[in-house]
C-alpha cells in the first residue's frame, strides 16, 4: 500500500529532510509577501489539504507533514507569477538564498521541466 515511506513528500516523493507543516509555511511567506497577497496565498491553501497520513512532524508545532517545503514554495510561487511576475521574481530569489539554495534550484528546475 505505501508508495512512499514516511519521511518523503507525498507530492514529489523527494524525501522531507527539514520538515515544517503547511500552517508554519503559510505563516512565514505571508510575513514576507505581506497582506496584499495574503488572500492568494491563503486562496491556495487548498492545495494542500487531503494528505493528513503522516508520521512526520513539523519541527516547529509538531503537526503532521505531508510536503516537502519546495512543493509548497513552488505552489505559491506559480501564483505569485500570475497574479504578481515582478513579485514572484523577488520571492523566487529570496527562496533560492538560503543555504539550500543549490537543493532548492536542483529541486525547482526538475519540476519546471515537467511544470508548464
Ligand atoms: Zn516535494
Ligand atoms: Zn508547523
């Protein structure tokens, strides 16, 4: 029955190695887009709801993690990029400077292969 164990992302399958559930995600991009898209970001919540078979827990409040962090920054990154290009491009770019900024771009660029 499982496809994937259970440290891995039920979207990419890519494993979860610094997990943080959806809510601490959704908190910390809207301190940094702000209120104006406050509503975009929380229209697309949506998307992550459903997966709730989860044994991995968010370092942060210990909900269930079912995606990796990249699916969910992608996911709002091609929201930001319809409703706000210029935008998405500074989101893009303070995403891609953390430290895991090589994993990050490795990780982006296998989807926008397959994304259109
Ligand atoms: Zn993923
Ligand atoms: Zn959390």
């Amino acid at each position: 029955m499982e496809q994937f164990t259970e440290k891995n992302c039920s979207l990419c399958g890519h494993e979860v190695s610094n997990p943080v559930c959806v809510d601490c995600l959704r908190k910390q991009i809207i301190g940094f887009v702000g209120t104006n898209l406050k509503q975009d970001v929380d229209e697309n919540m949506q998307l992550f709801e459903g997966f709730e078979d989860s044994k991995t827990k968010c370092v942060f409040c210990d909900a269930p993690v079912f995606i990796c962090s990249y699916c969910f920054y992608r996911e709002i990154y091609k929201v930001l990029k319809l409703s706000n290009p210029r935008f998405a491009k500074k989101f893009g770019r303070l995403f891609q400077c953390s430290g895991e900024m090589q994993t990050f771009l490795n990780h982006y660029f296998s989807f926008s292969l397959e994304v259109t």
